[in-house]
C-alpha cells in the first residue's frame, strides 16, 4: 500500500471560541475550574453510578494540575462535548430540579476549556502537510479540460475504487491511500483518453450524415400484446413506441447502423422529429401508471457499443437529453453531443408505461373485445373439450394496434451528423501538441516540458522531464512506434504523484501557501479542475494573493460554467446527498419515484436552489426557510404544486399549505435521511443536527438492539422510539435527537406529504395503500421549545441561524481546504461569520470570506 498520508487531524467541532477570561491557568495543564464546575452542576448524572447519555466524567474529577501529556483521549474527547453542550445552553438541562451555574462560571469554563484544547491541538500538529489526492470526480474534470475529452461519454474513473468519505465529504487528504491496483487504473484510464484525444497522422474526417426512416426502427406492421410496444406505420410515414421508462429496457434504435456505429470519435448532432400522440385517450386513466397530465417526453440516449442495447442492459448507456413533445403535432428536437468511435443512438418514450404487457392485457376484452385472439393454449384445451373454435378468434379482423387509442411517442424520422469539428486537429489534439500531426515532426522535450506544466499545475523546467524524454527514447530505439512511445511518455506524466495529488509544500518552511499552490486549491474548491490560463498567469505574476485579487478571481470563477461542479459536490457533500438512491424505495410502494424520474429532479431541485442562492447572493437563511424552490413538471406534481408543465426546472413560489420551503421542504434532503421503506425521526433528527447546526450526536453503544419497524402499522415510530427510550443508555440521547426529526414525519420516505403512516398490503406490480394511524410530530427541545410540526422547525432553526451559518461556514472550509478542521480553527470561522453579518449573511460574500480567509490561503 502507498500510503501519502502526512498527517491526521483530531475532528474537535466546537461552535464558539472565547476570548481568555480572567482566570490564569497554565495552557499545558488541566484547567483547576473544570472539577468543582463538575461536581456541582453535572456528576449528579454523569458519574460512574448513573452515566446518563453513556457519559460519566469521573476521571475528570480527579485531574487537576495534570500535564496534557499524561491525559488519554476519552478525556479530550469528554471535555470537547462538555464545551460544546455549554455553548449550546443545553447543558446543564432546562429543568425545574436542575441548579443552573451563573453567566460568569459558565463563561470561565469555556474559556479555560478552549485554552488548554487549543494548547493540545498545537502539540499535536504534525510536521508536514497532507498531499491529497485527486477524488474521481477531480480527476474526470482534470483530464477533461487537460485533454479536452467528453469524460462523461467516456467515464474510466467507474472502474476506481469508490472515494473514501469524512462526513460525506470525499477530497479530505487523511482518507486517501493509494493502491498498486489503482495506480494501474490510472495508467489504463490515462492511455484511453489520451488514444481519444491525439489524433497523429489521422486526415480530418468527413463530415457524414445519416437519416433513419421508421422502417428502420422496426418491421413490425402490427401488434396484439407485447412487452415492448413498438409499431410501424403501414404506410411507413411514423413508428409509434407505447413502451418506456427511465432506463428503458427495449430500446428503439436504428438496427443496421447500430452494427457499426459512426465511423470516429467526435461531435455529432443528434436530431428527431416526434410527436405526443394519445395523452388525451377514452381508457379509464386508473389504468395508466404514466403521468398524463405532463407532456409525454422523448429520451435520447447513445451507447458505446451494440452490446448496450440488448435487453434489460442499463449500465453504460451515456444520457443524451429528455424532450418535451406537443401533443399530436410533429416538431423536431435536437441535441449535440461527444461520441465515440462505434457509438449508436437510441430513442424511447421516457416517461411512459415501462412494459406494455400488462397495460394491454386490461385494455384489450374491455374496450377492444373484437381483437382477441386465442393463444395455443386456449386452442388446445377447447379441441380437448370438443368445442368448437370461433374463426374470429383464431385471426381477428383487426389487431390491438390498429383501434389503440392510448399514449405512445410517434417517431416520423431521426438524423445524425458528424463528426462536426470546428477545426482539425480536434481540441484535444491541439492542447496537447499543437496542429502538428505528424509524430516524427514533435519536439519531444518541449511538448513532455509544457505538457507536464499543466499537468502539475506549476511551471516546470527540462530538466525535471528529461527522464520522461530519456524512456520515450528508449521506447523507440527498442522498435516502438514513435506515437506509441509519445503516449507512453505522457502517461507516466498523466500517473505521477504530481499529478495525481496536489501538493501544497512544506509548512515548516512556510505557512503561507504559494501563488501556484494558491492557484491550484481555489481551482480545485470552485471547479474541482485544474487552474486556466489565467490564474496560472496571476501566479507567475506573483499576484494572485493580493486580495483585491483573490476576490475578483473567485468572483469570476463563480461566474464561468466550471463552477457548476462546486455547487454540484459540495451540496452532495454537506447535505448527504450522496446517500441519494443507495436505499432505492420499493417500486411497487412508490412507483412515481422511478417513473417520474424523480431521483434525478430531486437532486437537480435542490442544487438549482443552492446555485441561485449563491448566484442571487441571497441570505444563507434561505435554506432554512426561503418561499421559493425549483421544479420541473414531475416533481411540481409530487408536491401537489399545479400549472407547471414541462421538463425544464423553474423558480416557482412555494404556498405555505404546500408545506415546504428551505431544504427541510426538498424531497431530496428528505429522500435521503430515510431507507426506503419507512422513515425515522431518528435518522431524521441526526440529519438535522449533523448537516445544519454542527452538532453530530454521539454513536448509540455497542450494545444496544436497533428499533425494528413495525410494517404491519400497528404502532407508530413515536410508540416504538417510546419503549426503545425505556433503555436507561438510550433516553437521553434520543431525548436530544428525536425531538428535531419527528416534526419531518410529516413526510414519507420519498418526501411526499403526509398526515397519516401509510400501510401498504399485496405483491402486485403496484402495492395497495390504506392510510395507518395519524402522525404526531410535536416534541420538546432540550432548551424546552415545543415544536408541532415543519414549520415550527424552521422557526427553531432561525433562532439559531448563528449556528447554522457557522456550521455552512465549517463545511465550506473543509471541502476548500481538503481536510478536516481542528480547534484552532474555530476562530478563523468566528472571524468570518462576523464579517459575514456586517455585510447581510449572502452566500457568495460567504465563499469570497473563505477564500480570503487564513485557513484557505495557508498549507
């Protein structure tokens, strides 16, 4: 195992640091107050007899005067959760039996407390800085603007191991080895992509075009019930397509060209003239498991290889677009997209009927008996019973397909053209060497020298490659063809530490990060890339610390369409939304979340949101309680939100009877603090506590059963969590927890609103509902606030928006900085977080604090 990590920071999250009281102690010893503090307000629970919340701070009794060095860590770790409660207010509890200490003890021990653990956190600060490596989604941008390829058409990093996370966060340094195994991922992927992008001694390709007729979809002049529905025209003017879902198992695409594909990488358009035909229909809507009160949509998807369009194959197919249709009235959609080399193009219905099967089978002896025809079966058993065969039923006089006036997609043609190249050679091409392309013509040091320029984000000098140039030599000299030894050379380049990981020097020399480090975590915090020509120019210029600008810089990099990467991960990343589809719901219980795709507009709801408020430079109370969300048509429905029609995302008011506003209101936050089949206001409160105040609860011991649900609904969560509470070890904490989460039961596990537990009954294809007991989502806070519901939660959560936004404040650092935040920290973030309400508590005014922040400039 190759092991880069340099350094392991203790996570101590306290929320406020405290200027030094007026008591002396010596920072190396343990503070003289913290004992008697003890002993009159909080060993009454928290001793070895009673131990309530599975804490007892006897052995802090007993160590006055003791040097740090001689404390083990259930010691620090007890005094920081004792600062913290104290900071919070909510210890001592808000009881009527409770001696409460007075403003100034209080305020002396949370000095002395914060003094000795900062002493501590200096003592053991390592020596070096963490060299952290590239997550997946870094390196897939990396080589995308290095080597100006379609990463997402060609995605190697699915084969890397998956990124190892800190509180959801996966570009933290102490959590990154690198394995032998994967350093020969990254040779296998450098190789693929730089074979993609050089294109030596290939003439520019023509530019072709294909057009695809409906005949060439399929033959099929008819159809009686089938799985996949998918008819032609007798006429061969259209193709309708009454199958479809998301990832559609029975694609329709082009069968002789999808033996081949398009003959080279490249650019190509992608262009289809369709139609919504039916949404309007005289069957019984129950029928239907499709939202016919949206636009039926066409999707647009292109695979790899032929191999991808068999049946029931999903992974691997690169998403293309979902198109709105008009109803009944031909229009063409168009998209443009990177394929390569083989690729092929499919179409479908995206949010149709999944499988026709079924649909047809009800359809057909109730609205179109005169299509029935017998199967072999049924032949068979009548000849057996001496019956006679009515000739009608052996060849109807006309076929299901022919009298159905249901919802499909009509295809009336497709085209593709390309590759469609602006110039040649192609971008990547001219990135990497310039327009020569002819290998035998390359200046191997100057292309190795500028290549690994930008590849190791600094300025290099020949001699640092000229073992690169020495082994392309070598290649060559033993037969290999010069483009082969060229690429070789660029992938020892493409996996070399200096690449693969950012490092940021030596804080032992220098605590101040340099113009070029400087440049590389600012690219890295807001494009999750490497820095552009212009911030490498400001570097060399020795300028870009300057904060006039370091601002102007940020503030331009928050403007460019690489920035979408920031508000993408980092809000994957504070609000766990990464959990998002791990624990897919059961599709016979909630079948909208798989045929509304509403996995997809969730997440894409919520990063809309985070993205105007950051835009807008709105208050970051917005997330807490902002009136306003973003939503197409599918997700619109599933709030109960009415009059929006279409796939694109829209700012739309949020009524306060729709209950929802701020994040607590996203069926993504919501969607993802639940499993998939029941919720808890545990997991819930944890969410809460951990994503917007800061405060993570500590683990239930090892010993403690988990609550089992009750599916039969014969008891609510509140009445499980109240015997589960029964258990001494468990009461408290959950007395701290419980309370946050059960105002969100209000929401089912894929956050549709609700007032009463749903029971679901049968096996089916889709599951029977019948409405179980009333939900109760009234609580008592530690603090002794009662809240009865969501919206009580927000006003909870505003009363301490402090604390919020010094928790969005940690977060930001965390992922700018790559690491996990010590005590010493804390006032850097108070420092911002003043500055931040001087100036309205905006989001950007936020990220441009972080930025210009000690933390974010210093190794």
């Amino acid at each position: 195992m190759i092991d880069f990590q340099a350094r392991v920071f203790l996570p101590w999250l306290v929320l406020f640091w405290v200027a030094p009281g007026n008591s002396i102690i010596r920072a190396n010893e343990f503070p003289a107050s913290v004992p008697p503090f003890l002993q009159s307000y909080c060993v009454s629970c928290h001793d070895d007899k009673n131990k309530k919340g599975d804490r007892s701070f006897t052995p802090l009794l007993k160590a006055t005067a003791t040097p740090q060095s001689s404390l083990d860590d259930e010691a620090f770790t007890l005094l920081t959760e004792i600062l913290d409660q104290l900071n919070l207010g909510e210890m001592p509890p808000q009881s009527a039996d409770v001696v409460q200490p007075n403003d100034e003890d209080r305020a002396g021990l949370i000095s002395d407390i914060t003094h000795f653990l900062l002493s501590h956190n200096e003592s053991q600060k390592p020596a070096t800085t963490v060299m952290r490596r590239l997550t997946r989604n870094e390196y897939k941008y990396t080589i995308r603007d290095l080597l100006g390829i379609d990463t997402e058409a060609i995605d190697e990093t699915v084969l890397f191991p998956a990124d190892m996370k800190i509180d959801g966060f996966a570009n933290i340094g102490s959590a990154q080895p690198l394995s032998e195994q994967q350093l020969q991922l990254y040779m296998s992927a450098a190789r693929r992509y730089l074979d993609e992008a050089l294109v030596f001694g290939q003439p520019r390709p023509t530019t072709q075009a294909w057009s695809f007729k409906p005949e060439d979809f399929s033959h099929s002049l008819f159809l009686d019930i089938s799985v996949a529905y998918r008819v032609l025209d007798k006429a061969k003017r259209f193709i309708d397509i009454g199958h479809g879902e998301p990832v559609d198992r029975y694609p329709t695409y082009p069968m002789a060209f999808a033996e081949h594909g398009v003959p080279v990488s490249g650019v190509y358009r992608i262009r289809v003239k369709a139609a919504g035909i039916g949404r309007k229909h005289p069957y019984d809507p129950d029928l239907f498991k499709s939202d016919l009160s949206v636009p039926l949509k066409l999707g647009v998807w292109h695979v790899p290889n032929k191999r991808l369009l068999a049946a029931g194959t999903s992974e691997g197919r690169v998403f293309a677009g979902a198109f709105d249709l008009l109803d009944d009235q031909p229009s063409w959609v168009q998209t443009t997209v990177w394929m390569p080399a083989g690729s092929s193009v499919f179409i479908h219905w995206i949010n149709g009927e999944g499988s026709s099967k079924p649909l047809l089978g009800k359809i057909r002896p109730r609205y179109h008996p005169e299509t029935t025809i017998l199967t072999k079966v049924e032949i068979d058993e009548l000849r057996e019973q001496g019956k006679p065969i009515p000739p009608e039923l052996l060849k109807p006089t006309s076929h299901l397909s022919d009298v159905y006036q249901g919802p499909r997609v009509r295809v009336y043609k497709m085209t593709l053209e390309g590759p469609v190249h602006d110039r040649w050679p192609p971008a990547g091409h001219r990135l990497i060497v310039g327009d020569e392309v002819d290998p035998a013509k390359v200046d191997i040091p100057v292309l190795l020298t500028d290549f690994a320029t930008k590849a190791f984000r600094r300025p290099v000098e020949p001699a640092e490659v000229e073992h690169y140039v020495q082994f392309i030599q070598q290649k060559i000299q033993r037969g290999c063809s010069i483009e082969d030894a060229i690429k070789l050379g660029l992938t020892a380049i493409l996996t070399s530490p200096r690449f693969l990981f950012l490092d940021e020097g030596d804080a032992d020399r220098d605590r101040w990060l340099s113009d070029y480090e400087l440049a590389s975590r600012l690219s890295y915090f807001l494009w999750s890339s490497l820095p552009d020509d212009r911030l490498l120019e400001l570097a060399a210029k020795q300028e870009l610390r300057s904060p006039e600008t370091l601002v102007a810089e940020t503030e331009r990099m928050l403007r460019h369409t690489r920035a979408v990467a920031f508000t993408n991960h980092f809000t994957d990343a504070w609000l766990r939304l990464d959990k998002l589809g791990s624990m897919p719901p059961s599709t016979a219980q909630f079948p909208t979340y798989y045929f509304q795709r509403l996995e997809k507009a969730m997440k894409t709801e919520t990063r809309s949101f985070f993205q105007h408020v950051l835009s807008e430079n709105r208050p970051v109370t917005d997330f807490i309680d902002a009136p306003y969300s973003f939503v197409n048509d599918a997700l619109a429905r599933h709030y109960g939100i009415h009059n929006v029609l279409g796939e694109a995302f829209q700012k739309v008011a949020i009524p306060e009877s729709i209950h929802r506003g701020g994040l607590l209101g996203h069926a993504s936050v919501l969607t993802a603090s639940a499993n998939g089949v029941e919720t808890s206001p545990v997991v819930r409160g944890v969410w809460v506590l951990e994503s917007l105040l800061g405060t993570p609860p500590s683990p239930p011991p090892p010993d403690v059963p988990p609550i089992e649900p009750d599916t039969r609904g014969a008891a609510t969560i509140r009445e499980q969590l109240a015997k589960h509470r029964n258990v001494a070890a468990c009461a408290d904490c959950h007395a701290k927890i419980d309370p946050w989460g059960f105002a969100l039961e209000y929401f089912d596990p894929i956050g549709e609103y609700r007032d009463r537990y749903t029971i679901f009954a049968g096996r089916g294809r889709i599951a029977r509902r019948r409405d179980g007991k009333i939900i109760d989502g009234s609580g008592q806070l530690p603090s002794g606030s009662i809240i009865q519901n969501e919206s009580d939660l927000r006003e909870e959560l505003l009363a301490r928006k402090n604390q919020f936004t010094r928790n969005l404040t940690t977060k930001l650092l965390m992922y700018a900085c790559g690491r996990e935040l010590t005590f010493a920290d804390d006032s850097d973030i108070e420092k911002i977080n003043d500055r931040l309400a001087e100036q309205g508590n905006g989001l950007r005014d936020l990220i441009l604090s972080v930025v210009a922040s000690d933390p974010f400039r210093s190794r």
